[in-house]
C-alpha cells in the first residue's frame, strides 16, 4: 500500500434517504485513521475501475472511522450506481488520504446551507460548530423528508435548535428564501453552501445583491453545473482549437469543454467530471483559461499552462490545446 493512500474495511453501509446510503469505514488492520478537518473528502477507488471523491460527514474529532455517503445516480457515469450495487458490508476499499478544499475558517457565526446530497460536508462542520460552541444554524433543503439524508440524526437533541429543514416538493418556489435568509448580515459571519447548481446560484446572487464580501462566502461543487453556478463570471462562448488537426470548436454556455471535444470523437481521460481529481488536466499552448478546479496549485494557475477540461472555460475568445 502506498504511503499515500489508505486501506479500509467496510464496517456498515446505512440506508439514509431515498437512493442514498452511508458507508462506515475502518482501518483494515485496526489501529487510528489519519485526522481530517470540516470539509474534507476522501478519494475513493470504486470497483469497475471509478474514482469518486466523497465528503466525509462524520465528526472530525473521530479517529476510529470515517463516514461517507453515496446518492445513487441512474443517469451518471457509473461510480455512483457500482458504490451501491457491488460494495458490501466487509469489503475493503483502496482510499487516498483526506484532503480538504472546503475549509471551515474561523468566524464569529455561521449560516450553513445544504442541498440533496450536499449535507455530507455540512455534517462534519456542524459537529465541529457544535463541539466548540460556535453560533451557527443549518438549512437542509430536500425535495421531502424521505429524500433528506441523517434526518433523524439533524432533528435529535444533539443538533436542537440549530436546524432548519425546507421540503419544497419539487418546486423552488416553497423552498427556502434564500434571498431573505440572507438579506442582513452581523459583522464576521461566514456562509458555507453545497448542493445542485440552483441553490447555489440563488446563494451566489442573494449574497452579491446584499453585498457580502466574497472571502465571507464559501461553496463546495460536486458538479460541472453547479461550478459553473458560482463563477464570478457569466459564462460566454469562446473556441477551443485542436493543434494536431487545426479543428476549431465553438463552446457555448452550458456547455463543457470536455463534452465538446466528446462530441467531436476527441477522446479526453477523466472521471470525477467536478475539477478534483486532476485526470483531464489538459496542456494550453495559447489562450487565458478561466480555472474552476479545485484541483492546481496557485503557481500552475498563474503560469495559464495547464486547464481541467472537465469544469474549466476561457478567459480569452480562444483557446488552443495539444490535442
């Protein structure tokens, strides 16, 4: 086993909501995991060749187990439907270390808003508000209680008073105000979000309108939509061209640069599709890339040499790639 990755035992796998189960995982060989913070994921090799990235949910102060949960996707690309047909109580699953690029920073109180499946990384954040007495409240916005995963768990004394639950039943509008949730603001607080691309769009625009600043406000993307949603900027169309061929092709708004290029019988590594794994890192040869990842360092950013395909749009009208 590398020393970068980890070895673990499936100890439960839990039905939590509709199409969404938790799975418990231990060291294979006993002993204590590496810690982890708020807001971290762990890379997960799921049999059938997928790697997924999952926010662990459990409380970080934890160090026998780690706890993810998995909403199953009929219509995505597999990892979600292997986690749920083919792993089972006991099996042990090859992981990386957890990583965190949804860091819990300090504020004097904290609004959380969380989504679908977004409330895994909202769980471990709320354990850790909980433990050090932080000011902060929770808003789980589901379609319905059956489809709203650790319900019973968020509605229990140890989270009383600082939860809120939304069930719009399909319609956004019955749903929560976003925009009056956040229409005032005390000095030093921060908002944390994560779920589908219209929620946090709405949490993006409710917070630009009511001008908070923008270090205060915090979203973790499980998709290329819902990246795309919290882009400071407005998606524009813009030309990829393809160096071997000279083939030039329009993205438009909406639209990947991946699922352009698939389009055209360009044939791209990648897997996680949301800008976290680094597998479609593609090199640019010319253009300004407009990074969405959370994947490249800082200096890589700056150099404009390197772009994910997968979340990444221009800056530029054009971007040339070696392809």
């Amino acid at each position: 086993m590398a020393e970068d990755s980890l070895s673990l035992r499936v100890q439960r796998i839990t039905l939590e909501a509709e199409g969404i189960r938790s799975y418990e995982l231990v060291p294979a060989d006993g002993g204590s995991l590496p810690p982890f913070e708020p807001g971290s994921h762990l890379e997960v090799h799921v049999p059938g060749g997928f790697l997924r990235q999952y926010s662990l949910c459990n409380d970080s102060g934890e160090t026998h187990r780690y706890l993810i949960a998995v909403q199953r996707d009929a219509n995505g690309r597999g990892g979600s439907q292997a986690m749920h047909d083919r792993v089972r109580e006991g099996d042990v699953l090859t992981t990386g270390l957890p990583r965190c690029d949804f860091p819990l920073l300090y504020a004097r109180s904290y609004v959380l808003v969380a989504g679908g499946i977004g409330i895994t990384p909202m769980l471990s954040m709320a354990w850790q508000l909980q433990r050090q007495g932080s000011p902060w409240h929770l808003h789980v916005c589901t379609r319905s209680p059956e489809r709203t995963a650790f319900r019973e768990l968020l509605a229990s004394p140890a989270f009383a008073g600082h939860v809120t639950f939304h069930h719009d039943g399909g319609d956004p509008a019955r749903g929560l105000d976003v925009k009056a949730l956040l229409a005032t603001r005390t000095g030093g607080t921060r908002v944390y979000c994560c779920g589908p691309a219209p929620l946090m769009r709405a949490v993006r625009d409710a917070t630009v309108q009511h001008q908070w600043p923008r270090e205060k406000v915090h979203f973790e993307a499980f998709s290329a939509e819902a990246t795309g949603a919290i882009s400071d900027l407005a998606d524009t169309e813009f030309q990829v061209v393809i160096r071997s061929t000279g083939a030039t092709y329009p993205v438009p708004p909406g639209q990947t640069v991946l699922n352009v290029l698939r389009k055209n019988g360009l044939r791209v590594q990648s897997d996680c599709e949301a800008g976290t794994c680094g597998t479609c890192l593609t090199r640019v040869l010319d253009g300004d890339p407009d990074h969405r990842d959370t994947y490249l360092p800082e200096a890589q950013r700056t150099a404009r040499c390197n772009m994910l395909v997968c979340v990444s749009r221009a800056r530029s009208r054009q971007l040339v790639l070696d392809l």
